[in-house]
C-alpha cells in the first residue's frame, strides 16, 4: 500500500495552498507547538519537485498516525511524500537493498537487522553533527547515540540512525485503590520495592502476578526482567558486553540478574499461584490479578502496552497506574530504563532524505505525534504538555528522566539466542534449574551459531 502526501509550499504563511494533498492535523499557529522550529524547518528547505520514499513497519491506525507527521514534512518542503509499509516488513526491506531498490528512508524497529544492512553498505552515516545533536537534545543522549550507532563495511562504528518513537518498558502497573485502601506508598528505591513486597506479604497478601505463557514465544516477559535486573545491578557497559557476548551469558554477573529475577518469581509467596504458575500463566491474563476483589496481587511488572490487556472499562490514570521500576539505592547506578523503539536511516542518499533526519530534530516532528497516541520521546526540547494524555505524558516524564536507555537486551542478540535459548532458559529457571546452569545452556547455544 503507498500513501503520497504532497506539499503545496514551504512556510507556513503559504499552508493553506497545501491542502489539496491531505488536511493537517493541527493547523498551523494554534495550539502550544514549537511552529517556529515548523517555519524556522520550512524556510531552509524547498525540495519542490522532489520524492521521498519513506518505509516503514506501521500499517493500519499506526500508518495513519505517521502519515499525519510526514504530512508536515511535505507541507514545509514542498517535496512528495510516499510511505509504505509490508506485513513481512524486515524481509522487505532485505530485499528491497539487496536489489538495488531501497526506500529513500527506511525506519525499523531491529537494531540487529540494521547492524546487517549497515555492515553490507546499504545505510549511509548520518555524520558527527547529528551525533552531537543527540548527545545535547535527548536525555541520557550518549545511550541514545550508542544504539543509533553501527560498525559500517571498513570497520568503523559511525551513528548511521536516529531514535524517533520510543517504547518504556520498565514499568510497573498497580491498582491506586489498592495501595490506598493498604496504606502502601509507591517505592522510589529497589530497596523499598522489596521491602514493600514482603510488606504485602506480612498484611496477608501476595505482591506479585507474573506469567511467562505466551505460545511459541513463552519466556520472553522473564527476559525483560533479567534485562532490568542487568541494569540495575551492572553498569550499562556491562550490559552492553552482555548483550554482544563479550562476556559470556554464563559470567557470573548475568547470572545474578536472572536470581535477581527468582528472587521475586521463584518464591511461593511473592508470587500470584506460587512460584510453580509463572511460567504456565498467559501474560495477557496475569496483570487481570490485580483487578480481582480481594486483589490476587499488588504490582505487575510489564511494559507499556499491556493496558491493551486489562479487562474492559479499567481507566488508566484512575483504576490502573503504574510507576517507574526502581533502581537500588546503594549502588548508584542512576535511573536506567529498557525499552525499545524505532530507528530512522538513509538507505538512498539525497538532498530529500538528509532534511528528513533534519526533520526529526525539530520540536515539532515530535509535538505533533505526542499530541495524538502511541509516541513517546526523549526529546528535552519537545512540550511535554503536549502529550494525548497523562499516561503518555507520565511514561515520556519516565523517559526524560533516565540516566541510563538500552534496548530490550533479546533484541540485540543473535535470533537463536534472544528468540530461542533466552526464552526456554527462563522456564527451565521459573521451574527450579539453578540461574548457572540456564545461563551455561544458553551460552553452549551462543557458540554453536558462531
């Protein structure tokens, strides 16, 4: 499917003549949106007469969405915009390089699959000077420039991608009635976090709802814990060595992330069913423990979408809400978040593609989409007040917070480890296999796809 979207003029004195191609969403000049970036953007580029290819992985509602921020991009440029978008995306984009035929743009959300297209020649290096932007204009900007950054075909690591729609998912969800009705408060410390835990347990509750059924993938919501633990237990480079196997997945280090993780999923009495239901109950059924009357537990930890499965009529911000999953005081390591997101980059070089990247260093690239749903960003110089609503305002709060951004570490890891080994090691350890013995099994794995 392909969308064009044409500008009628640069500079937003002239938007009106734009209107033919589609109707923006906001007009110009109203509302609290940074418009002088939009004018500021507008009137250092006239692409008239110029395409651009844009493809990307959203279809459907998120389509439309996008299509709604690229609408302003034409509108400034004057150049024509074409998205498009396949449901067996990353084999598209593979093939579309591959024969000569790229996007002028792709976005994706694999940091993996464009370490391979970087390493092949296909993407085009950004340059220091939006590597410096990032540095300056997104919080914990460092961590932000390391994942848009790639070893290119001479061996040589240069930012080839920029960050733009994040996800978090180092949150944790709880019912405010709930905690109200106890009298608990929300833990700012991983310390406090545990204490609470047992504190619930003392009242004669249980703390925690934790499910790592999830068909051909059950595992993968204990990997999201071992990740957080990872962060909050090691420095991020320690992290980052993990996730590459600069160190083994047997280090005794990661191995204490994954106990980390036992400490709340291996004991009878933190956990909602015991300890042996974890790894048999769905994880879209098991934050639904906290909707139960009495409540069947306290906290779930999970990331941002799993409101989607909350049962009918929960409204967040009132019957649902969550809080940051916290750090330990005592180590000092910062506020980390994990999370995961997609990457724009140049897969066909042209004056076009370049002031897109431009495009989304603009206050407004982003306003835009946080007024409308499903965006975050940790843009410091975007309007936070912006956001849809207070959940997402709250979660980029989160954002704008953090220390420390990595990426969903099994994202980063080979398929066959970080999609296969990863996740069946988590069950084998929900069902008692001690952490050394999983994380030794998911090594021997590693050494045999190199």
């Amino acid at each position: 499917m392909r969308v064009s979207l044409i500008g009628g003029t640069a500079g937003l004195a002239l938007l009106a003549g734009a209107a033919a191609a589609q109707d923006l969403k906001f007009p110009p000049n109203e509302g609290d949106f940074n418009w002088a970036s939009f004018d500021a953007f507008a009137g250092a580029h006239d692409l008239s007469g110029q395409t651009l290819n844009v493809f990307g992985p959203w279809r459907g509602d998120d389509q439309a969405l996008a299509e709604s921020i690229w609408a302003y991009f034409a509108a400034a440029t004057g150049a024509t915009v074409n998205y498009s978008s396949s449901e067996g995306y990353e084999q598209q984009i593979v093939i579309d390089t591959e024969a000569g035929s790229p996007p002028d743009i792709a976005i994706l959300p694999q940091p993996g699959l464009i370490q391979n297209l970087v390493s092949k020649g296909f993407v085009e290096p950004l340059g220091e000077e939006t590597a410096d932007w990032l540095e300056e204009n997104y919080a914990a900007g460092s961590s932000w420039v390391k994942l848009g950054t790639y070893t290119g075909p001479d061996g040589t690591d240069r930012l080839y991608a920029f960050p733009y729609k994040i996800d978090v998912k180092s949150l944790v969800w709880y019912v405010p009635d709930n905690f109200d009705d106890a009298g608990y408060e929300i833990p700012t410390s991983m310390e406090e976090l545990k204490a609470l835990s047992q504190q619930i347990v003392d009242d004669g509750g249980t703390p925690w709802c934790i499910g790592l059924a999830s068909g051909g993938a059950t595992g993968w919501p204990a990997t999201d814990w071992v990740e957080d633990m990872m962060l909050r237990t090691q420095p991020a480079e320690v992290y980052d060595q993990w996730t590459t196997n600069e160190i083994p997945f047997n280090d005794e280090r990661v191995a204490a992330a994954i106990d980390e993780f036992g400490e709340f999923a291996r004991n009878d009495a933190w956990v909602a069913g015991g300890a042996g239901a974890v790894a048999s109950t769905d994880f879209r059924d098991s934050p639904k423990g906290l909707f139960s009357s009495p409540p069947q537990c306290y906290m779930h930890r999970q990331a941002s979408f799993i409101p989607s499965f909350f049962p009918e009529g929960v409204e967040l911000g009132v019957d649902a809400d969550f809080f940051y999953f916290p750090s330990y005081a005592e180590k000092d390591l910062g506020n980390p978040v994990l999370g995961a997101g997609t990457l724009a980059f140049i897969t066909k070089d042209s004056p076009a593609a370049r002031a897109f990247i431009e495009f989304l260093q603009t206050p407004i690239a982003h306003e835009l989409w946080m007024a409308q749903t499903g965006f975050l960003t940790p843009y410091k110089g975007a309007n936070a007040e912006l956001y849809g609503d207070p959940t997402l305002q709250k979660m980029g709060g989160i954002l704008l917070d953090a220390t420390t951004f990595r990426f969903d570490g099994s994202d980063l890891m080979p398929a066959g480890v970080g999609a296969g080994t990863f996740w069946t090691g988590m069950v084998d350890y929900a069902g008692g296999k001690p952490a050394m013995d999983v994380a030794t099994q998911i090594q021997n794995s590693w050494d045999a796809l190199k």
